[in-house]
C-alpha cells in the first residue's frame, strides 16, 4: 500500500489494487509525480489516517492526546466597569417594559377596531 505523507501526517492510504479498478496498477490510476512523492510500506503494516510518521523507524503511531488547556481565571471587572454595566441593565429593563407596555396598547387598540368593524 502507498501512503500520502503531509508533515509526517497519514493524510490519505492508497490500497496497491483498488476494487473500484481491478487490475491496474497504481502507476496508471495516478500521475507518475504524484506516486513518486508516496511512501511504499507492506500491506499487514498497522496504519490509520492522522497518525504519524517516523521516518527514521519507518513505523507509524497514532498522534499524542493534546494536554489539555486549563480554562481562563475568570477577570474581575475594572473600576467603574460594575457601575456601567449596572445602568445599561436598568436601561434595557425600562426599555423592554415600555415594549411591552407599548405591545399591551397596540392589542388594546385593535381589538377596540374589532369591535367598531365587526359590530
């Protein structure tokens, strides 16, 4: 089997005979530059996609598990920043309350037109 090597990294496996095209050989399936740049291992050799080359052993070995990443400590807020937010809060609250007293009015008013057409 031929392997596609990008960084050390199993990007692709190409089978020698592939059952989509019985009989031909890689050679003819793929352009000759393109074959040359592929690694030849045996068949029984134990690799899967993303795993990783050594090229001085010639064996390959699934990736590292990533060390995980501790999550940010949480800021505290700057001087005057609390003050701030706070009165954006209390302006978006008397902004939705006159919303939907403005939204209570409206329903108000149509069904008071309801009344005046369908009567």
């Amino acid at each position: 089997m031929y392997i596609l090597l990008t960084n050390n990294i199993v990007t692709e496996i190409i089978p020698d005979e592939n059952p989509v095209f019985p009989g031909i050989p890689i050679a003819q399936r793929y352009p000759a530059d393109f074959v040359a740049g592929l690694l030849h291992v045996a068949d029984d050799t134990e690799v899967a996609q993303h795993w990783v080359h050594d090229p001085e052993t010639q064996t390959f070995f699934e990736p590292p598990a990533p060390e995980p990443v501790a999550p940010p400590e949480p800021a505290e807020p700057e001087p005057g920043e609390l003050e701030i937010l706070q009165a954006e809060n209390k302006r978006l609250t008397a902004q939705v309350n006159a919303l939907s007293e403005q939204q209570a009015f409206y329903e108000d008013c149509i069904a008071e037109m309801a009344s005046v057409v369908y009567a």
